[in-house]
C-alpha cells in the first residue's frame, strides 16, 4: 500500500513539459527554416491592420457583412463550449456556456468571404463531432486537425481532471481548420503559403478554470493565410491583437468603426475586394499581404505535375524490379497458378497507363469549388477530389495519401 502511494505521488507530481520549446529553439538547427519564419513575420508585422475590438453579446449581435463593412479571409472561433465547465468543477460551475444549437446557429456564412478559412476550437470531447456540423453549416470543408498538447511546466501539480463526461485524464485540445471555395497550392501562392508551420501546438496550459488559447494559433494561421481581414469571435481582453478584429461579450471596451476598418483592405478607389463566382482574388488585391522573392525561394511549394508523374514512375520501376529480382523461380512451376500471375504482375506488357491511384495533393478545395474536368481536378490535401456532385465524403475515409 505505502508502495502505490509513493507511485501516485510521482505520478501526479510529474512534469509535463518539452525543453526549448520556444519557436527560436525549435528551428535552431534549420537555418531555412528560421530565415522563412523570420521574413514571414515580418511581412505580416508590416501588412498588418490597427487592433480593433467590439464589445457585444453575439447571441444578441447578428453577424452580416453590412456592419463590418466587408466578409472576412480568416475567422477564428473559440465559442464557451459546454466542456468548458465540465473540466474544471468548483471554478467554472457558473461560468455561462453555449449549447450545440446556439453554436450552430452563428451565421457565420454569412461574413466568410470565398475562398476563406474558419478555425474552430472544439475542445476534446464531443466537439469534434460536433465542430464538423458546424463547419458543414456554415459552408466549410474540413481539411485539417490543429493540436495542442498541454504541458505544465510553471504549475507541476495541477489537480486531476475529475469529470464524469470522459475515461481519461484528457491533456489536449483540438481545433479543426476548414476551407470555403477553392485555392490551389501551386497557383495561388499569393493567398496560402502552406507546410511552413506544423499541425501540433505544445504550449503551457492556462490557468484552472481558463479556457485562454496558445498564441502559437495566431502565428499559425498569419503565416499560412495572407488575407489580412481576419476577425476573431467570443474573444477577451487578452485576444485583442494587431491585425486582428476581436468580437465578444468579455471585452472590456469597443474601438471598432467599420469606415476605418475597411480602409485598410480598399483600393485606390475605396473599394474592398468581395469574392463569389468561383473567382480568388488578384496577387495586387489590396486586402492579401504581400510576399517577397526571399519568402518564395525558401517556403515550400509542391512539385510540379510532371515531376510528380515522373516520380511515381520511378516508384512503380523500382518497385517492379525489386519484385522481379526477389522472385525463387525453383519456388513455383511456371505452370501454377500463382507463378502465373507473379509473371503477369511483372511483365511490363502488363503495366496500367494510367496509375490506378490518386495524383498527389495540387491544392485546398472548399465546398464552392464547382466541378472542374478531370484535368483541371483540383486535389485536396490527401488525394481526394471530391465527388461529382459536388458533395464530400468524410476525410478519413479519403485519405489516399498525405503529402504534408
């Protein structure tokens, strides 16, 4: 008994943490990398809009493009789950959360521009099903998970996560990115800059009882998305950032005034750029940030489609010529059955011309996207182009291939 007791002493006294985990530390030995970060932050630094917030009750508040003045590139959506009190009992009793419906109900189609990008913090448990409706809802396409793994490293006792709603002692949260529209990877640079930043966060945890977000999130989407319009909902004091919109009930104050606002984004002649019609906007659109010829040598870029097929010859070749030297002809008569059909799977007589499987990932597609012809297909991040009537299977069940 004493022995056990000192185990689960340990065990709950133990730290969960990584060393040197600040973002100056992590790309320490790729030089490239640290570079692309660098000149990345400071491009968006450069582009970036005054801070502005508005304080508002957005059960109250209906979100139309008419009061910001303009539909947004980028949302970012923390919404008071239900989970959030379940998780720290005795802090968060009274704290007033949302129901699935209310959630759901946000008219959040109605202020994302096309193409744009929602990413919703879900928590851990029921809401990841539950985020999928509602990215599915207000017309996004989930094309990917964001993690964040908690580490305790500034408090090494926390207390134990007594919840009746789960099985284990959950130390993670999810956020589940989506797409609207259509934007390909190796034509529209000037919108995505993809595979700079990884899909995991490790990052402290808050407070008990705070439902306060890693700040890595907001690097994430600045470096991956150029749309400067981005807006923030159900933020707090401590959301409000440059570059960003913050909306929520927790504000302490509002500075947001749309004919300042939409300055930023417009033209020459006042005008601010407004997707739909399967269009994406011009590189010179007002409202992106603009790249320069340094970031574009050092981010990553898919290959170009011949070097793909080119590249899944070479697979196919070298794999036909492994099987063919690894053959035991001693083993099988070339009378059986099976030494026949080894022969027919080697013989290059016998080689498909077109490759029964998908072309690796060309770009994003949204529920907007429209259907293209097969050769101008345009792939999402695992292989899968969508079906022809413009509906989308569920993601996992379409993983062909993953090339991030």
């Amino acid at each position: 008994m004493i022995t056990l007791r000192i185990l689960l002493t340990l065990e709950c006294d133990r730290q969960n943490f990584i060393r040197e985990l600040e973002l100056t530390n992590v790309v320490e030995d790729y030089p490239k990398l640290r570079e692309l970060i660098q000149k990345k932050d400071e491009i968006v630094a450069k582009a970036a809009s005054p801070p502005m917030y508005y304080k508002c009750d957005l059960r109250e508040f209906e979100l139309t493009p008419e009061f910001f003045g303009t539909k947004f590139d980028v949302i970012l959506v923390d919404p008071p789950w239900e989970e959030y009190v379940h998780r720290a009992p005795g802090v968060a009793d009274h704290t007033e959360y949302w129901t699935f419906e209310e959630i759901l109900n946000l008219k959040i189609e109605a202020i994302a521009d096309t193409p744009s990008f929602i990413f919703l913090w879900v928590g851990d448990g029921v809401g990841l099903e539950q985020g999928r409706q509602c990215l599915k809802k207000w017309g996004f396409r989930r094309c990917e998970d964001i993690c964040w793994v908690k580490t305790n490293k500034s408090n090494a006792t926390p207390g134990l996560r007594h919840d009746s709603h789960t099985l284990f002692q959950h130390s993670k949260e999810h956020c589940l990115m989506g797409i609207k529209g259509t934007v390909r990877r190796s034509t529209d640079g000037h919108i995505i800059h993809a595979n700079i930043d990884t899909d995991v966060i490790i990052a402290e945890e808050p407070p008990y009882g705070s439902t306060q977000k890693p700040e890595d999130m907001y690097r994430i989407i600045e470096h991956f998305a150029l749309g400067r319009r981005r807006l923030e909902l159900f933020g707090e004091d401590h959301n409000i950032r440059t570059g960003w919109l913050t909306v929520g009930k927790e504000l302490s104050s509002s500075n947001f005034n749309a004919e300042a606002y939409i300055k930023n984004f417009a033209d020459k002649d006042g005008k601010v750029w407004q997707g739909g019609g399967g269009r994406n906007p011009p590189p010179d659109a007002p409202h992106l940030v603009v790249t320069t010829p340094e970031i574009e040598s050092l981010r990553p870029k898919s290959p170009m489609k011949n070097q793909q097929q080119m590249q899944q010859n070479q697979s196919v070749s070298i794999s036909l010529t492994a099987s063919s030297s690894n053959r035991r002809p001693a083993a099988n008569p070339p009378e059986t059955p099976a030494a026949l059909s080894m022969s027919q799977e080697v013989s290059s007589s016998n080689i498909p011309a077109s490759l029964p499987w998908p072309s690796p990932m060309e770009g994003f597609k949204g529920p907007e996207g429209g259907n293209a012809p097969m050769e101008e297909k345009v792939f999402d991040m695992y292989g899968y182009g969508g079906q022809p009537n413009g509906e989308f299977l569920d993601f996992e069940s379409q993983r062909a291939m993953n090339m991030l």
